[in-house]
C-alpha cells in the first residue's frame, strides 16, 4: 500500500479562563440576626433615650416646676431716662379658670386648633413630629411646627427664646414629666390658665371678660373659636388690633371643629358669620398712658431681638426711647378734647391719627394712634389712607424741580383738562399759574399737567425713594391727586416730608434708642443718602411755606416758628354718592426741627360717616399740638444751600382797562407796559355764552384794539405778560367785562384800487397767533378758605370758566405788526 500522507497537526494553546468569584450571599439566618440584634440595640437606646428624658424632665420639673409663673417684667424709658410703662404691667390681668368652669367648646376648640393628637399622645406627638420635619425638608426651611399642649405649656416654664436642640429637648423632657404627674384635664386647664391672649391678657377667663364682656361660662362658640385662634400669633389674629385677620382664622378654627367632629355645619356657619364688636366697658380693664407710643416700641422691639410678643414682656429687659414727655402730653390733651374733632351722627367717632419725628436724627418723640386709643389697639399711624393732595410734592412738584427744567416760579398750564381718559379738575378754572401759587392754592389741574409733564415713572420713582409703597395700578395720572390703591400711612408721610425739611437726606425714624438686659442693643444710623438734591428741597420748603401763610390752605397750622406743610383732602369715593363729603383729611408740615404728620377721618366710611371739613382742621390740630410740644426746643431756621436761582420779582398786569369806541366799532384794550425787555402781552377773550377762553392775539405794546366784537355780546377779557428770555408768565391780570351796546354799524365803504396806481402797495401787517380752545371751568379743588375743602375730583364750588388758549409751545409765535395798533387771531 501507498504511504498514506502524514497529516499535520497544529496546536493550538488556550488561556485558562480566569474563575468567576461568586458572591457570597448573606444567608437568611444572618439576615435575620442582623436585623434583629438592630432592632434591639434601636430599642435599647429609644429606652435609655426616653428614661434620660423622663428623668431629666422629673428633675427639671422638680427644681423649676414653681417657675409655670410669670417672668420679669420689661421696662420702657422715655428719652430722660423716666419709666413710662412696664409691658407686663399694661394690662396684666389673670384669673385661675377651674376645669368645671372652661366650656366644652373652649376645650374643643383649643385641642382641634393646637394639638388634635392632645388625648392619644404621652406628651410628644411623634406623628405630628414627623410629619413637620417632612414638611420642614420639602420647604427648605421651618414651615410647621409640631409641639403639643403639653410642650408649650413646658416652654412657658422656661421662657428663653432661644430655639436650639437643647431649648427643645428641654421642652420634651418637661412635657413627657407633666404627662406623667398630671392627668390630661389639669395639663388643659392649667394651659388655659397660663395662655396668652394679646393686649397683656393671661389665660382664658380674663380673655373672656375683656374681649366679650362675659363670664367665662356664658361664652359662646363663636367666642371660644376666636380666642382658640390667638396662641400662635396674638397679635395679629386679635380681634380688636386686626378684625378682618381675627375673622378669617375663627373661620378656619371653626372649620376643623367641624372636620373633627366637634361641632355640625350649621353650628360652624352661624359662628363664622359673627362680627365681633368690642364690649362697652373694655376701657375700664386698662391703666397707665401713652399706649400707642408703647405699642410701636412694642413692635419695633419684636424686630430687633426675635422675640415673640409675651417673650419680649416678661423678658426683663430694659427698653430706652426717644419719646418726650411734654410733646406726647400735648398730642394725648388734644386728642381727648372733642371740641378739635367733627361731630359724628352716632357712636362712631370722627378718628384721627399723629406722629412727630425730629427730622434731624430720626427719633420718634410722640404718637397718637387714635381718640379713646387702648393698649395694643387699632394704631392708625401706621395704618394706610388716602393721601390726597399732601402727595402733590411728592410724586408732581418734588420731580419737576429735581428735573432743573421747572422752578418755583415757573408757570404751568390749567388748560388741557382731560389726559387721555383722565379729566381731572379743580374751582379755579384753566388760568395759567406759577407752581408756588398753585401748591398755596392746591390746585388740581396744575399738579396733574406738572406730573404729566414730568412722566409717571419718574414721578412713581421719587416717591419711593421718599418711602412711600406704590402698587402697579397707582401708576398713572390720578397718582397726583392721591389716587393711590392702598395709600400712604401717617408714618410714611412725615417720613417723606422729613426728607425735604432735612436737605433731601434720608431720614430713618426710630422709637428705641437703646435695649439692655439679656439682650444688648444700640441704635446706630444707616449711612445717610441725598434722596433729593439740596436745592429741590429748599425749593418744596419755600413753597410750602406759602401754604401755611394768609390765603394758603394751611394757613390755620402757623405757629410762633417757621412752618412749611400742605393739607391734603379725598374724596368719599362711595358708589352713587354725589355729596361733597370727605374721607380722609390730612396735613403734613415741618419746622427747620420736628415734623409731623395730622390725619383725620372715619375709620369705615359710609354716606353717613363722612368729614365736612377740609384739611384746615387737621392744620389747626397741627398747630395746637406742636405750639406747647416745642416749648423749650431752640429755634432754628431752614437753611438755604448754596446754588440756589433767584427768583425775579414777579411781573405783574396793571392798569388794564376796557372801552368801547362807537367809532369803528371797536373794544380799545390798554394797560401799563412791564419794565422788561423781550415781553408779548398774551391777550384772552370769552364772549357770553361761551365756556371758554380763547388766547384771542398776542402782541408787544401794552394795548390791543378788537375790531371783531358784535351788537349785544359781552365780553370777558384778561391779559397775560410773558417773557421770553426766562420762559416765565406773569399771574392773569385782572378780569374785564364789556357789553356792546344794540347800535348800528355803519361799515365805511372802501375805496376800489385804481388800474394803474401811481404808489407801490402797501404790505399788510403780519397776522399774529391764533389761539386755540381754552379748556373748560372745572369743578371741586382746595379752597383759600382753611374750613373749605380740597376735592381731587368733581365735587367742589363751580369754577369760574376760564382758561388758557390751546397753546403747547410755551415760547410764543411773532407778534402781529405793533404799528397797525391790532393783530386778531382765534376768531
């Protein structure tokens, strides 16, 4: 056999494959011990922990339990070191309640707003615990709290404010001891007893007495459910200080009674719709004085330590103030005196509101926050109204004479009488007016044409640097008048006009000078700002000055020292009401020292509760105050910075005559001339019938003959002299009137020219201007008279009529040819 052929082989050499390593799995019976010998050790230290607390709140309770009593009382100061108040002591009015005596729906009510866990928990509600902290993590921040009856009651032992681990696992630990002492009904009871109630009010029988005029047995549902609303904020869901928030939050009390059980909807429906009103003899629970001073410290005090309101009064501090005696005797006398205030028709008083604040450092030295004012009452001087016509210097002539463009001298335009869909108007008619004379007279027409001259956004923009809050409505032409949404508060006006009587500088009004005790402050002031530059607030100074002399609104607030202010008046703004009634009326004013703020009005405006008076009666409450508040306050005077214009003396329209020539049948016009140079007398004409003024020629000699007047008419005339040089007007001259008597006319037959003249002819004279349309009479506007009444709106004494030509351009146009003796336009 053949060989058969080798084959060939080849080998192929293969890594070993690397071995997989199996995870060990731990088995169940690992697992079981695992998770069982975790779960003993958590137990263990839930034991241990609970016993550490239950111990240390044994001891705690042992050692402070006498301490479920009330702290140190803080103290106010008046600006010589004097107390004047101890805010423990304002109203500090405690009755023990028994358990017997507390009705079942004040129980209810308590445990369905503050702890619905109250009878299933020992003291600390975990579920409630954790349900906060979740909440607290969603929210980023502390948004729910989730403490018992038992652990507020075990806070008000100890009544640090400090909220650290420690404060609340001291907390805890009182509250499981008193679980452990004390049943369920003397931990409800005894927190009944100890709870604050707002206005220096501790525990619920005294809460009933001065909030109902009732026994706390005799109380009603709706009154355990307002009171039921008060622990977490006393102050603000307190019926007395804000009603509408008290409403609110009884309602929703009201609501979980009803989700839990406690009450039927009927019952929940009835109590809701109750509107609290304030027993008669309420006034006879408080003592001492000067409660709206110290309620603002009050406040202010919350702001600078954190603390709560009933911490801060039992927190033994010692609480120094700028408030000055004499000045806040003088407010309190004359708000107790009817005799400065309206009479009303019924039991609701005219009320009103004041605040001074020297200007010069920011202190606070009186308040009063309303007539027949309780302790942590309705404190109008922070409370916001509308502002009228006080607010013309802030949003209208403040940025007008910031812009350098306008002084007080200018003159500004009456005669355009609607702005878009905006027809504001005032009495004085659509004569022009320099700004000085129309902040005296607190003309309407002049303060909107000013502002819409301005713009609104710059306006808007320099009455928030003043400090007042506008809101994007208020932002339009009605903002001149007043016309603002929320308003403006007392405070926030004299911090405004404060700016201007000091240089244009920021101002910061305070009360607390200085706080000692466990807590230790000082006030120190901001870094001033120049809000306004030095001259536009001598400027407002000098204007407002002239309000408060003879003729001007605020004549009745002139006191023994310069003063400068602007009264300031709104209209009742009801549906339907057409009467010239007025709710609110205000005067702000400052001496080179002190300013301060005057308001007046009812605090709810019906068509039977509105002021008749304007804002002079709040100038002369100004007046009466400040006379005997500044008694011993070195005199000052307001100081003139550098830089300012001089105003030329004003030009003035003399001599101006009227008389009719049969010869020609022509008006002669005539007047003495103004000493200046470059002057157009600006002639206006009104025939009978007419409502309006028409700028009729304008012309450079001091006379004027009409040629187009008619058998049987009358004619009104007035002249006007302006000065192109300083783009300034002369006040109208005085009015003229001329009757054209029924004659006839004989019109002189003219020569026809002949063919071929043997003279070149002769140029017709330039026509002069025409003038446009005056604007209409208004209505409404602030009287001389300080008794009558600025109305921002079509409430006031009918105005005279007359107005300015449709002239925009304030320079005028050439003059028709003085030698021709006339230049007729507007016909």
């Amino acid at each position: 056999m053949a060989e058969q052929p080798r084959r060939r082989t080849t080998t192929t050499t293969t890594k070993p494959k690397a071995k997989t390593k199996k995870k060990r799995r731990m088995s169940g019976k690992a697992w079981f011990y695992g998770m069982f010998f975790t779960i003993v050790i958590a137990i263990v230290c839930g034991i241990i922990g609970y016993l550490l607390i239950i111990l240390n709140g044994e001891r705690l309770l042992e050692e402070h339990g006498s301490k479920l009593e009330f702290g140190e009382a803080s103290i106010i100061y008046d600006v010589n070191g004097n107390e004047i108040s101890r805010l423990y002591d304002i109203l500090d009015h405690r009755e023990v309640a028994d358990f017997s005596e507390i009705p079942q729906f004040m129980k209810d009510a308590i445990v369905a707003t503050e702890d619905q866990r109250f009878y299933e928990h020992s003291g600390l509600d975990f579920w409630a615990i954790g349900r906060a902290l979740v909440k607290d993590v969603i929210a980023r921040s502390a948004v729910e709290g989730g403490s018992t009856i038992t652990q507020q009651l075990a806070k008000n032992v100890f009544l640090s404010a400090d909220k650290t681990f420690f404060r609340k696992a001291t907390e805890a630990s009182i509250a499981v001891a008193l679980e452990q002492q004390l049943t369920k009904d003397e931990i409800l009871t005894m927190y009944l007893n100890r709870i604050y109630f707002g206005k220096g009010i501790h525990g619920i029988k005294a809460a009933a007495e001065f909030y109902f005029g009732v026994e706390l047995e005799d109380m009603k549902l709706w009154q355990a459910a307002t009171l039921a609303a008060m622990p977490k904020a006393p102050n603000r869901f307190n019926p007395l200080v804000n009603p509408d928030e008290s409403m609110n939050r009884r309602a929703v009390v009201l609501r979980l009674m009803y989700d839990q059980g406690y009450i039927t909807e009927g019952e929940m429906k009835e109590a809701q719709a109750v509107v609290y009103e304030a027993p008669p003899n309420q006034n006879d629970m408080k003592t001492g004085k000067y409660y709206a001073y110290s309620d603002f410290v009050l406040n202010e005090a919350m702001k600078i330590t954190g603390l709560s309101e009933e911490e801060l009064r039992v927190s033994g501090l010692q609480i120094y103030t700028s408030l000055e005696p004499q000045a806040q005797d003088a407010m309190d006398k004359e708000f107790a005196d009817p005799s400065n205030f309206e009479e009303s028709k019924d039991d609701q008083l005219v009320q009103g509101s004041m605040i001074i604040i020297d200007h010069r450092s920011g202190e606070i030295k009186a308040i009063a926050g309303g007539r027949d004012y309780s302790s942590r009452g309705w404190n109008r001087v922070d409370k916001m109204r509308q502002p009228g016509s006080a607010i013309k210097p802030i949003v209208a002539y403040g940025p007008a004479l910031e812009s350098g463009k306008y002084f007080p001298w200018s003159t500004l335009k009456n005669d355009q009488k609607c702005f878009s869909n905006y027809c504001p108007s005032d009495r004085w008619g659509a004569v022009p007016v320099s700004m000085t004379q129309a902040m005296k007279d607190s003309r309407n027409l002049a303060a909107v044409w000013m502002l819409n001259e301005v713009g609104v956004k710059q306006g808007a923009e320099f009455a928030e640097k003043l400090g007042l809050t506008l809101e994007p409505d208020d932002r339009n032409l009605a903002m001149a008048l007043g016309g603002l949404t929320r308003g403006a508060s007392p405070l926030q006006m004299a911090t405004a006009y404060s700016i201007m009587a000091n240089g244009g500088k920021s101002v910061d009004p305070h009360a607390i000078t200085k706080i000692t005790g466990k807590k230790n402050w000082e006030y120190k002031a901001p870094p001033s700002k120049q809000l306004m530059s030095p001259q536009t607030a001598w400027y407002l100074t000098e204007m407002m000055q002239a309000v408060v002399e003879k003729g001007g609104t605020g004549a009745r607030a002139a006191i023994d020292r310069p003063v400068a202010g602007k009264t300031g008046t709104t209209q009742a703004g009801i549906p339907g009401y057409k009467g010239n009634g007025i709710k609110d009326a205000w005067f702000v004013g400052y001496t080179p020292e002190w300013t301060a703020a005057v308001w007046m009005g009812y605090d709810k405006t019906d068509v039977n509760h509105l002021l008749t008076k304007g804002g002079g009666q709040s100038a002369a409450l100004f007046a009466k105050v400040m006379r005997p508040a500044m008694k011993g306050v070195a005199n000052d005077s307001f100081k003139r910075p550098n830089d300012v214009k001089e105003d030329k003396p004003p030009m003035t329209i003399k001599n101006f005559k009227a008389e009719f020539s049969e010869t020609g049948a022509r008006v002669l016009l005539s007047w003495d001339p103004v000493n200046e140079k470059e002057i157009t007398y600006e002639v206006y004409r009104k025939e009978s019938g007419a409502s309006d003024y028409i700028r009729f020629v304008d012309v450079v000699t001091p006379y004027v003959e009409d040629m187009s007047v008619f058998p049987g008419i009358t004619y009104d005339y007035y002249v006007v002299a302006y000065d192109a040089a300083t783009n300034q007007r002369s006040e109208p001259s005085n009015v003229v009137s001329l009757a054209i008597p029924e004659i006839d006319i004989d019109i002189p037959e003219i020569p026809m020219e002949p063919e071929n003249p043997t003279s070149p002819p002769v140029t017709p004279p330039e026509e002069g201007n025409q003038g446009g349309e005056g604007g209409n009479g208004g209505t409404g506007g602030e009287g001389t008279d300080p008794g009558t009444p600025e109305t921002p709106g079509n409430t006031g004494n009918p105005g005279g009529g007359e107005g300015e030509g449709g002239l925009v351009d304030p320079t005028p146009p050439p003059a028709g040819n003085a030698g021709e003796g006339v230049s007729v336009g507007g016909l």
